[in-house]
C-alpha cells in the first residue's frame, strides 16, 4: 500500500471521527480504513475530549483492538439502536451504494449497520466507481453445509465465485464459522435486483452489497477531502 493511500484513509477516517459526541453508542467498523477511526476514538477519550462513548465492534479483530485501546464496549443486545457508525467499504457508486466484505466481516457490519442511524463510510478516493462491481467481487457468505450448492447458483447467476482462502491456503471463517465465496460479476447494473436473488437462497448467510445503508460516505484524496450524503 502506497504512503499517500493510507494518509488518505487515516485523513478520512480521523475526519468523521469530528462526528462522534461525547455519550454516543458508536459502530465500530472493520477493516484497514475503519481502525483509524478506532484510533482516533481512543486518542480523544485518552485526552478527556470525549466521554461516555460506548462502542459496537463489528468483528471480534476490531473488539480486541478496541479493548487494548480502551474503549469502553457494549452490544447491540444492550443497546439496540447505534447513534453514528464509521466503517470502510471495497467500493462506492454514485449512489452511495456500496461493496463491502473484504475483510470478511460483512455479516456483523451489516447488523450495525442497519442498527445504525447514520451510517458514515471513509475510503481513499481510489474506493471510488462508476457501477459496482467495477473494481471488486462481491463476497458472499455462504454455511459451510451445501456449499457447493450455493457455488453453482452463483454461476447461474453469471459470477465467477472463488472460495475464500487465508495466505496459509486454508479456508478463510468468518466469525460465525462460515466460508466467503468472492463473486465475480464484473459491472453490476442492477444491484437490487442481484441483492434480492441473493437474499433468496437459504444458505447464502449474507453478502457484501450494501444498498442503501449510507448516509455519507467520506472521501481523501489528492484533491483534499469531500463528504458525500445520500440523497433522500
């Protein structure tokens, strides 16, 4: 990764942390973009500039980040409705629209997300698209049961699926123990559509579009930084 990549990333992260208020219930999002955010978080509670923050981690990687830094953690079962989540995305349209998933959280980033009452995303301008699908596959999380099942209905759909692995060669889990496809559907002109098909199958847990679910996405890049909003 590029110097200049990830001084955007923190830019952009560190910017919508000027969001969060002192008592707020905070998403805390996963991924490389989002830790700057947890970072930040944990600065400006180390310097009495926030108080009272309680934080959702949406992996359990970002839970022991944020318990080192101090954060002091709660769950959605305790506090159901999130004031202000800050999260990173593989990929944003012009609709703010997303592709999210990367990192393999997208099951619990989508629980926040949808929890959340505003739902701000940070990505270096490089996250950037025209239509989704453009730069990255969607991930799809899939019970480890009938997997293959799944495999072939994703290639009815016209992706190319490549199950998951980590850099071992094994099979990559997710924090619920299941395995990601990484679907290749090239440009995808009718998301919703490819949502709903994907919401259908019984062992397809979830998936990386995000339709819908931001309120702002913040971007860094050459040109100084921008806070796009969802128009309504």
């Amino acid at each position: 990764m590029s110097a200049d990549i990830t001084r955007f990333k923190q830019q952009a992260a560190e910017h919508a942390v000027q969001f969060v208020e002192s008592g707020m219930v905070v998403g805390l999002g996963h991924g490389s973009t989002a830790a700057f955010a947890v970072q930040r978080i944990a600065q400006l509670l180390r310097a009495d500039q926030l108080r009272d923050i309680l934080g959702i981690p949406c992996s359990r990687q970002v839970e022991r980040e944020a318990r080192r830094l101090g954060i002091p953690l709660t769950t959605l079962e305790e506090h159901p409705v999130v004031d202000l989540t800050i999260d990173g995305a593989d990929e944003v349209d012009p609709s703010l629209n997303l592709i999210k998933g990367g990192g393999g959280a997208l099951l619990r980033e989508k629980i926040v997300a949808q929890a959340s009452q505003r739902e701000i995303i940070v990505v270096d301008e490089s996250k950037l698209s025209p239509v989704l699908g453009t730069h990255c596959p969607v991930p799809v999380e899939v019970v480890p049961f009938g997997w293959r099942s799944e495999f072939a209905y994703l290639e009815s759909l016209g992706a190319r699926p490549t199950l998951r692995r980590k850099a071992d060669g094994t099979l990559f889990k997710t924090d619920q123990g299941n395995l990601i496809l990484d679907c290749d559907f090239g440009p995808i002109l009718q998301p919703d559509q490819l949502a709903d098909r994907l919401n259908a199958r019984a062992g397809i847990v979830e998936h990386g579009l995000f339709l819908g679910l931001a309120t702002e996405v913040i971007v860094a890049g050459r040109q100084g930084i921008r806070h796009l909003r969802r128009e309504l």
